[in-house]
C-alpha cells in the first residue's frame, strides 16, 4: 500500500517547479520551451515551428509576453494533473462514483448521441453487464 510520504516524495520528483518554468520562458520563451517543460507539447511545436518563419516570429512574440502572466496556471495546472496521477492513477478527466470506482467525463455528462452512437454505447453496455463473454450472433437489420 502507498504511503502519503510515498506519494509526496512521488510528487516532489516530477513536479514542476515555477522558477525553472520563467527561467525557460526567458531564455527560450519564443521557441516554446517552457511549455514543453509545462507539458503543453502540442502549443509548444506550434511555437517553435512558427518562430522560424518572419511571420510566425511576428506572432510568437505577442504569445511570449503573454505567456508571462499564464505560465503560473499553466504550471500549477500540470502539478495538480501530477498530484491526481499519484492519489490512485486517475486523470483530471475522470471522476469517481459512490463506489470510488472511475467514472468516465462522457459518462458523467450525458449528450445527445445519434442512433449509430446509441447502438455502440447499448451493444458496449450490454457486454460490460456479460462480462464480455457472449458469443457473436449474426443479426438481420
């Protein structure tokens, strides 16, 4: 069983620190490294591809200076992702139910789903419930 200094001494080791984060963003702020070190990789290759074109540089200077004032969030947002992971390995998109089970957040949150989808989700239920033991029937439509 993992004990709470477990888990602290699993956070200390990967979380992320903010002075490291600014210091990133100083020195390589326009190339998108410090949202590589905060996690956000899809933004940061946007980043760097666009600081090596005239025009994208045009575009990532404004976005560099305006990371100075996200970087505290951005930073504080993957810690708490970092501290979820640790405190039973579910992700910020999942909740628990009564039973402390995971409850997934498109199951949480009902949508309106077409007649295809209804039917994915009715035949998915219905081999949950069997255990995924049923054997295949051929239907007629």
């Amino acid at each position: 069983m993992t004990t709470t200094l477990d888990k602290q001494m699993a956070f200390e080791a990967n979380r992320k620190s903010m002075g490291v984060a600014y210091l990133l963003w100083f020195l390589f702020g326009t190339l998108g490294i410090h949202r590589f070190y905060a996690g956000r990789t899809k933004s940061a290759v946007v980043m760097l591809l666009l600081t090596m074109t005239f025009f994208g540089l045009v575009v990532t200077l404004p976005w560099w200076v305006i990371d100075a004032f996200l970087l505290p969030n951005i930073v504080r947002e993957k810690n708490f992702e970092t501290m979820r992971l640790i405190d039973g390995g579910v992700p910020s998109g999942v909740r628990r139910g009564e039973d402390g089970a995971p409850i997934p957040a498109q199951a949480a949150t009902p949508k309106a789903m077409s007649k295809t989808d209804r039917r994915r989700e009715e035949m998915l239920e219905d081999l949950r419930q069997t255990g995924y033991k049923k054997e295949r029937r051929d239907r007629t439509f």
